[in-house]
C-alpha cells in the first residue's frame, strides 16, 4: 500500500547478508562471477553505445542488472 511504504534504511539490502546469517556460496559465486568476467573481456570489446553516458551510481555494488539497462555495444577482439 502507498501509504504505508517508506524507504529502506542506508544497508538493510546486502546479495550476500551479513554476520553470522552471510551466504555460504559468497566466495564461489565471486570467483565465478570473475572467471566470467574475465572471458567476457578477452574476447569481447565493450563500448558505450551511441547517446548512452556513463552513470554515477551512488549505491554499494550489488550484481543486479542496472535500471536503465545495457547500454554498451559488443565487438568481437
């Protein structure tokens, strides 16, 4: 209900959690996460996209897809 919705206080959302309740998989899904990364970018060259700008994100990174979406175009190295 809009009326009763209020913002979420600065850290209430973490991927992993925190302290005794974090996630087991924390430390695979990181080195899976790099190893994924790292073949992306030996054979892909990510640019922005025309009219498409870099923008400043003021929140602790979090592996979630952006809002505005995926604004880069891929070429092959």
């Amino acid at each position: 209900m809009p009326e009763r919705a209020r913002p979420l206080p600065i850290g209430a959302l973490h991927d992993f959690g925190l302290g005794r309740h974090r996630c087991i998989g924390e430390h695979f899904a990181w080195a899976e996460l790099m190893i994924a990364a790292a073949v992306v970018v030996s054979r892909w060259r990510l640019r922005h996209s025309p009219g498409h700008d870099a923008a400043a994100v003021r929140e602790m990174f979090s592996a979630h897809p952006y809002p505005g979406g995926l604004t880069m175009t891929p070429a092959r190295r």
